[in-house]
C-alpha cells in the first residue's frame, strides 16, 4: 500500500509575504519530520501553492500531517488530499516524476476538503479518498479514518497556538514538565490547557486508527 498525500495552502492568495509564509511550511515540514521520520517522500513544492508527499502507510501519513497543522502558526495553514492507491514513477529528463491512481485519488480528496469548506465545515483540512479496487478491509479503515479525521479538523481549528504547540508535544512524547518549561508556565496550566484542547481524544483516537492501518 502506497500514500499520496497532496496538500495546498488554506488562503494562498491573502497571504501578505507569499515567500516568507512558504519558509515557514517548510521549515514546519522539516521540523516534524526530524522529531519523527515518517514520510517516504516529505511534502516538497510542485507548481504554485501545491505540495506532493508520499508515505508508507496510512496511520503514518495522518500522524505526520498532524504534526504538521499543529506546528503551523495562526494565519498559514494546509488542506491534504490523501489517495491511497498505486503510484507508478515517470521518466523524465526534468526529473522523478510518478503518476498513478493513488495520485487521482488524492486529487479527489483535495478537492473534497474545498467543497466542505465552503459549505458546513470551514475548518475542514483533511480527506481520505481509496482508488478503486481497495479490499473491504481497507474501505473500512478509509470510513472510520475519515469520521475521526471530520472531529479532529474541528479540534485543532479551534485551538490556540499554545494549545497547539502543548498538543504538538504530547504527540512526540515530551512530558507535561518539560512543556511547562518550554512555554515559561506552571505544570498544572499545561494539563488544563491540555484537557480544554481535547488534545487527549486527538491523541488516543489517532493511536487507535494507527492501531487499524498500520
């Protein structure tokens, strides 16, 4: 099984300093990806706002995306398409490219994410669409993937950037102790902040989707 994971920035056009904003996805995608190694193939920059990623597994993929929204700061923010499906390399005297039904499945999914947002779910980010030919086993997990991932987008939409940082910690492993001292607060005001995000439901129910898709 192969991820394909497009992703586009939420807003592009309002951005006052396109290049600086693009130095912080980057910078966001290196630095989730030095605390956890989970991409084949990091998200890198194709053609204007896009980016294209590849991953191992699903319960990967959702894991470092996940990283990804909650390093970003307020103002700069991706939308993901996930395919899940065979991706095929191209040859090219431009370079490596790859094509398949993993690719057009993720471009479905992207293009789901749009169309939620600008009806019933504005902080809808992330969509999980299978090519054709997946087993039920698979359909299963895209459908309950899909349903936490619906819950997530709303948790994390809401949270502040602390909140997003605190979550961001716990999700790497870093002590309660630790995060207090990092933000120059009190052990107790990490856990509240923890608790009010519902950074814990995030946290469990990705372990418990990894549980499934691995």
């Amino acid at each position: 099984m192969v991820i394909a994971v497009l992703a586009d920035i939420v807003g592009s056009r309002r951005l006052s300093d396109r290049t600086a904003a693009q130095r912080v996805l980057d910078d966001t995608i290196a630095a989730a990806e030095a605390d956890l190694a989970l991409a084949s193939r990091p998200l890198t920059p194709t053609v204007g706002d896009e980016q294209q990623g590849v991953y191992r597994n699903l319960g990967d993929a959702m894991t470092s995306l996940l990283m990804i929204q909650l390093r970003l700061p307020d103002g700069i923010a991706f939308r993901f398409g996930i395919g899940v499906g065979e991706i095929r390399p191209v040859g090219s005297v431009h370079g490596d490219l790859s094509d398949g039904p993993g690719w057009y499945a993720a471009r479905e999914a992207i293009e789901t994410v749009h169309a939620r947002e600008q009806r019933a779910l504005p902080r809808s980010r992330t969509w999980i669409v299978g090519a054709p030919g997946q087993d039920e086993v698979m359909e299963t997990t895209i459908a309950a993937s899909n349903a936490y991932l619906l819950a997530r987008d709303e948790l994390v939409g809401v949270m502040s950037e602390r909140e997003r940082r605190l979550t961001y910690g716990r999700l790497i492993g870093t002590s309660q102790q630790d995060l207090a001292a990092q933000e120059g607060i009190s052990q107790p005001s990490v856990s509240k902040s923890l608790r009010s995000a519902g950074a814990a439901a995030l946290i469990e129910g990705l372990a418990a989707i990894r549980g499934g898709s691995a």
